[in-house]
C-alpha cells in the first residue's frame, strides 16, 4: 500500500496532535515538522525521529512531501496554506481556515486551479454521535427537524491569542449545524462581548435562521469554570443529545429514552485518515474548502450583527 509523505506545519499544541496521529496511520509516513520557534520544532522532530523546519519554503521544497497540515496561528493560516497550495502540496488547514473569507476565497481559487485537495479541520463532523444525528434527520427518525442547540463553553484557552471565541470554537458548531440541516442559514442574530479579555471577544450567542421556521442557538465562551460541549437537536418526534466530550448520545421520544452505543474514537485520527485517503484515492473530502469559506461567513456575520445591534441577512 502506498504512503503518503505528510508534514505538520505548526508544532503547537494541536499541530503536535497531527503529528502523533500522522506517525500512527498505516496510511501515511510523517517526514517532517516545521515551526517558527526551533526549539519546539526540534522537540517535536525528536519525539517522532523526523526532520526539523524552521523555514515553510524549505520544507516545502521537499519533493517527497505531498500533503501537509497547518496547524499554526489562526491569522497565519491561510498565509502558509496558501504558500503549501503554491507548491502543489495538499492542504488541511485548521480551523477557522483564514482571517477573512477574501483569503478563503483565494485559497479556494488556488487548489482548483492545481487540482489540490484542500479541507479544513471541523473534526466534530468525525464523531461517530454526529454521523448517527445526520442519519437520523435524513431518514426522519425523529420527524420533522425543529431547532438545535450547541453549547460550547471553559475556561479562557492559553494557546488562544489572535481571534475570539466566535472565530476559535463557535465556528465548530456553525460548521455542524450547516452539516446536520444541509443548508446555509438565511439570517444571523449575535450578541457578543468582553467580560474578561479586552483584545477579543469571549462570550458570544448567535442564532441561525433557516427556510422553514427551523432555528439553531449556539452559545459560546471562555469564562465557565468547567468545559461544557454538548448539541440538543429537537425533531418533531424525538430529541437527541450528544456530549461531545464523552461521545455519549441519547435519544428521547414520547415512550422511552435510548442510549446507542458507540465505540470511542479519536476524531482526529478519523478526520486524518479520511484526508489521506481523499488524496490518495482522488475522491472528494467530506469537509471541502467551500464548507470552511461558508462556515467563516456565518462567523462574520454574526460578529457585524452584533457591533451592529441588528440581524444580518445571508445572500
């Protein structure tokens, strides 16, 4: 079976996560790692015995290097995607993809015209309760789809400094309420602020409208002395609740409540594995860059709604 050579760019606290995860898949054979600071690249170089990077463009003139994730800064990310996209490399980038859809959108532009895959890191999509909610809405177990309900709350995250909580953690739940009703939202209510942190915003509430009468309420923030991340989808017929952290997944109807089981799996094992075999096989990732660009427009629209105090409306 073929391997394909990967690189993490970005050995922070996620990026040292790809990395584990990479050196794991039968798939895939990690080659190197790169990072702005070379202490921490080096460290991480030792732990997985592949070669250290401080510089991007040297990395990337690896010819044996095909496919790479970026796992650095949020506002760095769609420089150095960009950069790995001019290479010819194949690109998961992390969340929230870029800093303004403009830079999505070229992105975008640039792996059509290479006929690179590029896919962005929503890994909530990859837990095994999601993939038994989307079913269970498409096949109408639990009726008619009403509303959902995200929350996404802790304490204030040390590795965050260059977006707020809308762009870093709200943007996952925008991303899985897109995936379960299977269409864009028409209208944007948010209600943001600063409780703690001046720089950025840490609490937000944002609500989504959709064709239909259906409704979505995510609340985010980074002042809750405890981590909360939990998804109530209510249907006609039944509710369904999931804990992200647990992976456990309960349904409620009118005569029971039912708790199937599912194996625990890492994520973003599912969530790597699944971008290497899209190149590989040149198939369609699940997560496409237009999911990453639409995702980030909903962020900001919900950001304008409240420096705006009004509801935004989605072309």
């Amino acid at each position: 079976m073929k391997r394909l050579g990967v690189a993490v760019i970005g050995t922070g606290f996620w990026g040292r996560n790809h990395a584990r995860n990479f050196k794991e898949l039968e798939e895939t054979e990690l080659l190197a790692v790169c990072d702005m600071n070379g202490e921490r690249a080096r460290a991480v170089a030792e732990r997985f015995d592949v070669k250290a990077y401080t510089s991007v463009g040297k990395l990337l003139k690896r010819g044996d290097v095909e496919a790479v994730s970026i796992c650095t800064w949020s506002t760095s990310l769609a420089k150095e995607a960009l950069k790995a996209l001019k290479a010819g490399k194949h690109v998961l980038v992390e969340k929230p993809m870029a800093t303004n859809t403009r830079q999505a959108e070229k992105l975008l532009e640039t792996a059509e015209k290479g006929g690179l895959c590029l896919t962005v890191g929503f890994l909530m999509r990859f837990i095994p309760g999601i993939r038994h909610i989307k079913e269970a809405i498409e096949n109408k177990a639990i009726g008619n789809l009403v509303c959902a309900t995200a929350k996404r709350v802790s304490q204030w995250p040390e590795r965050i400094g260059d977006v707020g909580v809308v762009k870093d953690i709200a943007i996952h739940d925008i991303d899985v309420i897109r995936y379960l009703f299977n269409e864009d939202p028409i209208a944007v209510y948010g209600k943001t602020g600063s409780m703690r942190h001046k720089k950025f915003e840490d609490y937000a509430q944002i609500m989504l409208t959709f064709e239909g009468g259906k409704s979505a309420f995510i609340e985010s923030n980074w002042l809750t002395p405890y981590k909360t991340r939990t998804l109530i989808v209510t249907g006609s017929k039944a509710i369904m609740k999931l804990d992200y952290i647990t992976q456990e997944l309960m349904v409620e109807d009118a005569k029971e409540t039912v708790q199937p089981r599912h194996l625990w799996r890492e994520p973003l094992k599912l969530e790597l594995r699944h971008f290497v075999n899209c190149v590989l096989k040149r198939e369609k990732p699940l997560i496409t860059g237009v999911d990453g660009l639409k995702a980030l427009r909903i962020a900001e629209a919900a950001l304008k709604s409240s420096a705006k105090g009004r509801v935004i409306k989605l072309k």
